[in-house]
C-alpha cells in the first residue's frame, strides 16, 4: 500500500492461539466467542501481522513475530503455524534479513520480538538482522530483564539480551522522531512503556496498534485483554487513540487480528466505532 511517498508492506509470522478468556478480559465468554470462536481448549485464532515500511531509502520492520527458538511443547501450547514465517514473507516482498535497517519493537513480549533472534548452525543465539538498529523505549527492556512473577511468562531473555551483546539497541525515553515521517508513541496500558508506531507522509498517517487493541473485535473501550497490566490506563489510551483516528482519518494497523490488517474507524449512529476494511 502506498502512504503518502512511503510504501508499507504487510508481512506475517503465521498464526497462533492464545487463551480466549485472557484475550478478552472481564467480558463473558457469551459475548466474544461471537466474533472469535475457540477451540477445544479455548483458544482464539491470532496472526501475527508485522509491518515493512520502505521510507526516504530506509527499510523499517515493526515487530518481529514468534520466530523459531522454540519447543515441542511450546510450539503445541500456543498452536504455532508459522505459515509462511517472517523471512519468507519478506523475500516475497524482495528483502533479505541484512536489508533491513531498523527494527521497532512494540514491546518484548515473546510474540512481539521472537523474531529478533535466531540460533545459527552452532546453536547460538544470534540477532535476525545483522545491520539493523533495534529500537524500544528503554523502560520497557528494564522491566524485560528483571521480570517477576507476573511477567516472567511473557519476556525471553533469549529474544533481546542477545542483540545488547552486539550494540544493536537503540533506547528511547518517551516519543521519538527516529526518522522524517517515522515515530514512536508510548501507549501505556499493556505494558508501562508499550509503544505505536507513527507513520506520516504526505498528510496521511498510518498508526500500527501493537498490543493497545490486538483485533478489530478488541474496538469497544470494555474490550481490553487480561494480559495488560493496567487496564485503566489501557481504557483511557484506547479512547483518545480511537477519536484521533476517527477525527484525523488514521490508518489503524491490527497486529493480532487473523483476518483484517487494517482499516479506518467509523461511527455507528449509537456513535460506537466500527472498522472499514482497507483493501488496498
């Protein structure tokens, strides 16, 4: 899709499934599986939907998806179908892992940033993109590598301490231009320091949700996943991103959705948003 003189590519990691109930918090099963039917073992359908953007003669990734470190048991746990992975969706758009200049990292859970790491022939855990900058507010990789209790689950040092030993991080302190046309929002709510991604060109803007609101099923303000770790704030995060992107006609990209990247908010006559589907 052509945004203003920047180009954006979809790209994707395939597929897993997270627990539907955690997915959707404090809203009844009742009401959710409507639009995401579980499986046996209450699972919902979840892609993982990153972003290549090409802009001024850089080539940006947001987010790397799964990746491919891990078990059996792991691997069954979470129903990975990595069809096709990440690598092969972006040679299908022409680049390779060494053309990639930057990776923006939403956040360090493992499905956000699995893909940052590989392990090569020896077994070692090695950065995905060798000439690439990686870049995430630096509280966020803080809390990564001194998860407790609550979080543990979600950070694998194995997907970010690894790229530290090469210099590869780039730490940010708040919103940053990182370059024309290119920036980060910090969205607290899922995470203390969760950011979004800003794309501006020519006066459109594309706005990559990350975890602030995972599917298109996740658009009304209730609908917050009991992953987040302050869901208030979420509330609050969601609503003033929602009227942005209504009133300013943003490009809303869904990381998570299984079935639609992207799409603009509209009012209902109840004045309750809903998706019009992108297409091209």
């Amino acid at each position: 899709m052509k945004l203003g003189a920047f180009d954006i590519h979809p790209v994707t990691d395939g597929r897993f499934r997270l627990d539907g109930g955690a997915m959707f918090g404090v809203v009844p099963k009742a009401l959710w599986e409507k639009c995401c039917p579980a499986d046996e073992r209450n699972r919902i359908q979840m892609g993982l939907n990153c972003l290549l953007v090409r802009a001024r003669g850089k080539n940006i990734l947001v987010d790397t998806g799964l990746g491919d470190k891990w078990d059996a048991k792991f691997t069954d746990m979470f129903a990975m179908d990595r069809t096709p992975p990440l690598y092969d969706s972006l040679k299908a758009q022409g680049f390779m892992a060494e053309d990639i200049h930057m990776v923006i990292n939403t956040h360090l859970h493992f499905d956000h940033c699995g893909g940052n790491t590989f392990k090569d022939e020896e077994g070692q855990v090695v950065s995905t993109f060798p000439k690439a900058k990686y870049v995430v507010q630096r509280g966020e990789y803080e809390d990564a590598v001194r998860a407790n209790e609550r979080t543990r689950a979600s950070y694998r040092k194995e997907n970010f301490t690894p790229i530290a030993h090469v210099n590869q991080w780039e730490f940010l302190d708040g919103d940053t231009e990182l370059a024309p046309g290119i920036s980060v929002v910090v969205t607290d709510g899922h995470t203390k320091h969760h950011q979004c991604v800003k794309i501006e060109s020519e006066g459109k803007v594309a706005f990559y949700l990350g975890d602030l609101i995972p599917t298109v099923s996740h658009l009304p303000l209730p609908y917050i996943m009991g992953y987040d770790l302050y869901p208030m704030q979420t509330l609050e995060t969601k609503r003033w991103v929602l009227d942005r992107a209504f009133e300013d006609h943003w490009l809303l990209v869904f990381e998570h959705d299984p079935r639609i990247q992207m799409g603009y908010v509209k009012k209902d006559v109840e004045g309750k948003y809903y998706l019009e589907e992108a297409k091209e």
